[in-house]
C-alpha cells in the first residue's frame, strides 16, 4: 500500500510543477558545449523561460511530456519512497532510538537508485518530449516524437532494448545523491524542527519547512548530476545506438566543465529550485498526509 501512496502523491506533484521541469530541461541543454557568449541566449532565467515557452507554445509547451512525467514519478517514487518507507518501518535507520543520518543516507542512495534504473527509459523519452520545441526556440538535439507511446517504439524498434536504457549510467549518481540529500535532510531537519516546537506536534507546517530546507541541500548536490544526465539522454545517436556527442558520464562532465565553465554545471539552477522545492514539498506533504490519513482509517 505505502507504494502506491507514495506514488499517488509525487503524480499530484508532478502536475504542478511539470512546467518548471521543461524549463529546467531547456535551460540545460542551452548553449551546449559553446563558451559563453558565442550563443543566442533564448531563455535568460526561469521567468523568462517560463514567458517565452508560454508565449511561444501556450500551454502545451508548458505540459510537454506530462504523461511521461506522471509515469516515471510514480513508478521511480513509488519504488523509491516505498522501499524507504520499508527500510525505515523495519528499524534499520536507526540508532538508539534516533535517526542516524548515514544509515538513512544509505538507504536513501540505495532505493533510489533501485527506482532510477527502472523507470529511466521513461525519463530518456520524458527529456526527449520536454526539448522538443518551434524551431524559433528550440534547444538542444530535436526528436521527432508524437508522444510517449511513439517515442519508446520509436526507441525500442530502433536501438533495441539496450537503447530505452541509453544515458541510465547518468541516472545512478543523479538520484543516489538527490535522494540521499533529500531523505536524510528531510528526517533530519523534522527532527530538528519538531525539537524546537515552533508549530504543533502533527502539523503540515513541520513537513513544509523541513521539505523547503532539504530542497536547498538537494538541489546544490544534485544539479551538476542532473545537467550531465539531461545532456546524455537529449544527444543525438548513430545508428548503432553510440551518443555522437559524449562517450558517456565522466567524459560530459568534464567536457562540460572544459568549455561552460562551472557555470554550465549549474545551468538551470533556479528552475530546479523552484521545481523541486514545491516538488519535494508537496510530494512529501502529499505523502505525509496520506499516509497519515490511510493509517488513521485503518486503526
């Protein structure tokens, strides 16, 4: 059951905040591989983006790959949340009656990875949907997917079953390090918050600061990850299935690294605060909430 809940809940987050994701999507892929400066500037900031891309493509363009979306959060959190939930209702987190952080950083690291490897065929299409865009805009290598369905037959008729789990190799330290940081300073900054007695013992208000504090950790681990794996999923690939532009993780990290800058490894820094701050927000607030709500029913 606590699978399915936690899945339930990271897909009501996902329509919030979907749009912030193609952003993100698109800002990361933005002059890729040029110096600054040698490249047309289509997305300033996140405000910008989010302008440009409505402006430009209205609503659809703001929901691209929704469907992928939804399906990859509640197959990866419903994995990820739900193997947590297992580990930690079992004891093993913690100590003395305490959390301790580097058990629940490890089990953090490892559900999540378990989730990041199944559900990255959906999240190679998801990136492929999200940078599809008006030639006028348009960052990045251009798909031509018609949706999600198209696109994995696409794939998988192409390329075989190896090819859905192209670019997964950049999903395993992305998400083991999300996770990690997410979980642990979740549990961690609860406590904490719950010891000072700020708001009441059960109140959401506990979740939403702990959830707005782990989001800062979070998204400063996690971004130079996650620009690495949006640019392995988005590259262009021969017929044999091998990226044109990047022979795998270590050698787009450093690529990157070599021509953006430090810079380029935080491309989209601020679309993945915003989104993933009222995305860890509300999926655990969501979360929270129905758990709490499926366990009172159930007493």
């Amino acid at each position: 059951m606590d699978f399915a809940l936690s899945g339930a809940a990271a897909c009501g987050a996902c329509v919030f905040t979907n749009p912030l994701e193609v952003v993100k999507t698109r800002m990361q892929l933005q002059g890729e591989l040029q110096s600054r400066g040698s490249y047309r500037v289509h997305y300033r900031n996140v405000f910008h983006a989010f302008y440009t891309i409505g402006r430009v493509e209205g609503l659809r363009g703001l929901q691209r790959g929704l469907m992928a979306g939804m399906l990859y959060q509640f197959f990866m959190n419903g994995v990820r949340l739900g193997s947590y939930a297992l580990i930690e209702s079992a004891g093993y987190i913690h100590t003395g009656g305490r959390v301790s952080a580097a058990k629940s950083i490890a089990a953090g690291a490892i559900s999540g990875v378990v989730g990041a490897v199944m559900g990255s065929p959906i999240y190679l299409v998801k990136t492929h949907l999200q940078s599809q865009s008006t030639s006028t805009i348009a960052v990045g290598h251009q798909y031509q997917h018609r949706g999600m369905m198209h696109a994995l037959v696409a794939i998988h008729r192409q390329h075989g079953i190896v090819g859905l789990w192209r670019g997964s190799s950049a999903a395993v330290p992305r998400v083991s390090v999300g996770s990690a940081a997410q979980l642990c300073t979740f549990s961690t900054c609860k406590e904490f918050i719950t010891d000072l007695q700020v708001f009441p013992e059960d109140s959401w208000l506990v979740a939403l600061s702990a959830g707005m504090v782990g989001s800062v950790a979070v998204v400063l681990a996690m971004t130079p990850f996650d620009v690495v794996s949006t640019r392995l999923y988005n590259q262009p690939v021969d017929q044999l299935g091998k990226g044109q532009l990047y022979r795998g993780f270590v050698d787009c990290f450093s690529r990157t690294l070599r021509t953006e800058g430090l810079t380029g490894l935080y491309k989209g820094l601020g679309a993945s605060y915003f989104r993933l701050g009222p995305h860890t927000v509300l999926s655990l607030l969501f979360w929270d909430q129905l758990r709490y709500i499926y366990h009172r029913h159930n007493h």
